[in-house]
C-alpha cells in the first residue's frame, strides 16, 4: 500500500483558536483542485494535557510536498505557530499498510 502520513505535534493553550484556524482552512481548501490531504484527524493526549497531534494522510508523498508547498498553506504553518506553546515538531512516514479493523 502506497501512502504518507504526516504527524505533528504541538502543545497549545488555545485549542479552541486552533480548531477554529484550521476549520477555516479547511473550508478554504474544499473548492480547490490541486492535492489534498485524504484525511486528518485532530487528537488531544489524554495524558498530558495541553499536548495535541494531527495525524494528516496524503496519496503519497509527493502530494503531501506540493500541499506543503502552496502558500495557503504555509500561511496557515505561520497562524498556526502563533498558537502555538513552543515549536512544533514533525514526523514523516512512509505508510507500509492500513487494516480495517471493523
């Protein structure tokens, strides 16, 4: 199976402003050919709390570098590191395999 995922994490005081940033990006990105990402999901650490992960799926990874590179994008990086308690940090990987567990 071919794929991308991408991780990041962050640590924030206001995921409310967080959510709210990245659900005007969405919308804005809706109408929009170019490639996006196939799903993401938003996650709170139920162990450390301020502490959060996208997890950010892409066809593969070529997709996921040309999303990286529009400006919107970038733009949202920017407003999004304002939000942000500290850097953020990033994982690449390679997607190998899904299984559907249902």
């Amino acid at each position: 199976m071919a794929g991308f995922v991408q991780i990041i994490e962050y640590r924030t005081s206001k995921p409310e402003e967080v959510r709210a940033l990245t659900e005007q990006y969405r919308k804005d990105r809706e109408a929009d050919d170019d490639p996006t990402p196939t799903r993401a999901m938003a996650c709170a650490d139920r162990d450390e709390p301020g502490r959060y992960f996208t997890v950010v799926e892409f066809n593969s990874y070529e997709e996921a570098k040309k999303n990286s590179e529009r400006p919107d994008t970038s733009e949202f990086a920017a407003k999004m590191a304002e939000l942000c308690d500290g850097p953020t940090k990033f994982y690449n990987l390679d997607l190998e395999e899904t299984m559907d567990m249902s």
